[in-house]
C-alpha cells in the first residue's frame, strides 16, 4: 500500500477545548481504494490493558475538527480508544479531485478506520464500534450492514443522502420528472467542468443569511459560518462541495439491507430536528422484518434541533452512549 504525502497540522486548532484527561496525536490510514485519510487520535491518559476503540465521522461538509472531533474526545474521556477522521477528498485527508463524495467510498472509510483499529496495538480488535453524524450517520448504518467487525453503531441526527438526494427534503422532489431535470443539470456542468478543466464548487450554507430562511438553514448558519463552529476546511463553512460531487448519491440507496445488521445501533435525533424523519424511518426500515431486534434502539431527545447534537454538551446524550456502547460491545 502505498500512502500519500499528507500535510497535517499538528497545532490545536479544533472547534472545542482540548480535554486534559486524554491523549491526543495525529495519525494516517490508508482505505481500499488508495487514499491516505488523517484522523485524530485519542487516548484515555494512565490506562493498561486494551480498551475498546470508536471511529467518528460527520457531519456531511464537516471536518475532524468540529462535532465529529468533539465526540471522539469526550468518548476517549470516558474510556475508550478513539478517532476522529476526515473523509477521503476533503479536510485533511487525501484524495483528488478534491471536494468530491460517494457513498460507495464514503462507506469504505468507515471500513477503513475499522481496520486501522484492528490492528492497533492497544485496541481489543472485538470491541470496535462506529459513531456517524448527520450525513455519515447514514453511511455507519450502512457500514454496519456489510463490516462484521463492527459491534456497535451510533447514528446521531443523522440524514440519508441518497434519499434526499433523489427525493429532495421531505420527498418532495420525489418523481421521475424532477430527477431528471437534476440529472440534466448535473451533465451540463459535468460537460463545462470537462471545458474549463475545472471544478465549480456548489457553495456551503448560504451566506448572507436571508431574512425569511427556514430555521434548519439558520441553525446551520449559526454553526458553520460564526465562531461557534466555523473551519477554514470545512466544506459547510467556506465554497461547499463541487457541484457533480455529490452526483452518483441519486443512484444508489445506502439503507437497504439495514434490516439484516445483527450487531447494535441505536439512532439518537432530536425532535424539532427537520430531519427527524430520517433517523425516525431508517429505525423503523432497520427492526422491520428483522430478527435482530432486541439491540436496536430510537432515542428521541425532546426539543432538540439537528446541529444541537453537533455541539451542545447538554443535550448529546453521552451518557445513554456510553452506556450503549458498554452493554453491547
């Protein structure tokens, strides 16, 4: 396996203090498609043994450095081996053309931080869970569907991008005409992207933020584009991903065989969250027809929206986390 040259920042520069009670250094992984992924490391500090190990990714447009970042600290914090990791094309990680995403290899980074775990030295190779946020708490369930290494999955308001994708928000778009006009709009720019040599990025959240925006599209705003949660790689805060990145996304359902995952998942997502229907009906897609059931749970947290779980200590529910991950690992 050959690894590319990455050029990692070793300076704190993460969207959260750093915790004293853990560890924390930068590491490389390589996925099966070639691309050499950096991820943050963290330890819990004075332990012996081998301790059980979380990967965490997401949000979609995110970076290591904000909610995926904070998650993996605040797990390490309380006993486990963690990382953070930057998707393949975007953050730190390498990959090119940049800005790019596929639920394909999306997944496979998924994989890929499993297998860096499983041969970690101070992991216990079956005690590895998966933890995704947002856009890549749907790409753990589908991780989860297809990696038996993994034990326990954690899926935190998370979003299907293939079904939004396809269907727009709230499957409103949800008709053979209005992907088809999406697919034209797609191959035009591929076409100019071939002419100009060039890749036009789509945009982040939208900035300035209109008057009459939706409350989701403000949330957002409140995250990625102030000092909250903003990060100069960040996909969401600065020019987005490239317009045909997110493409074969409209092809290709990411959820299907979640009924037949043996292992634990439990989906965490705030009520007030627009995207509540997401980890709503992928829950019940997940126990229906299924023989493992008794591992599966839906976590509803009343009165949350969907960035309160990118963030706020006080509504993640960290302890019914940890305490998942324990019973079912």
């Amino acid at each position: 396996m050959s690894t590319e040259k990455l050029d990692l920042i070793n300076t704190w520069d993460k969207k959260f203090d750093k915790s004293e009670e853990v560890n924390h250094k930068k590491i490389t992984f390589i996925n099966r498609y070639g691309i050499t992924l950096a991820a943050d490391l963290y330890e819990p500090k004075n332990y012996t043994g081998k301790l059980p190990a979380i990967a965490v990714s997401g949000p979609f447009g995110a970076v290591k450095e904000q909610s995926s970042g904070l998650y993996a600290q605040e797990m390490a914090r309380r006993g486990f081996i963690t990382i953070a990791f930057d998707p393949s094309f975007t953050g730190e990680s390498g990959g090119s053309p940049r800005y790019m995403a596929s639920p394909d290899i999306n997944t496979e980074d998924f994989q890929a931080a499993v297998d860096f775990l499983s041969n970690y030295e101070k992991v216990d190779p079956d005690k590895i869970g998966i933890i995704g946020i947002c856009g890549w708490g749907g790409m753990a369930l589908n991780a989860a569907a297809i990696d038996t290494r993994i034990k326990v999955t954690v899926a935190s308001t998370m979003y299907d991008m293939t079904r939004v994708a396809a269907k727009g928000y709230f499957d409103s778009q949800d008709s053979e005409e209005a992907r088809y006009e999406a697919r034209k709009r797609f191959n035009e720019q591929r076409t100019k992207d071939y002419q100009t040599g060039t890749y036009e990025r789509a945009g982040g959240v939208v900035d300035p933020l209109p008057e009459d925006a939706p409350q989701f599209v403000k949330d957002y705003y409140s995250y990625y584009k102030i000092e909250r949660g903003y990060h100069s790689r960040s996909l969401n805060s600065n020019d987005g991903w490239n317009v045909v990145g997110t493409m074969s996304f409209f092809n290709q359902s990411i959820l299907k065989y979640s009924n037949e995952i043996r292992s634990a998942v439990l989906i965490v997502h705030g009520d007030k969250a627009h995207s509540y229907y997401f980890g709503k009906e992928a829950y019940e897609n997940m126990i229906k027809d299924s023989s493992y059931t008794d591992n599966k749970e839906f976590l509803s947290i009343e009165g949350a929206s969907h960035v309160d779980l990118y963030d706020n200590m006080e509504v993640i529910p960290f302890d019914k986390i940890h305490k998942f991950f324990e019973e079912n690992m």
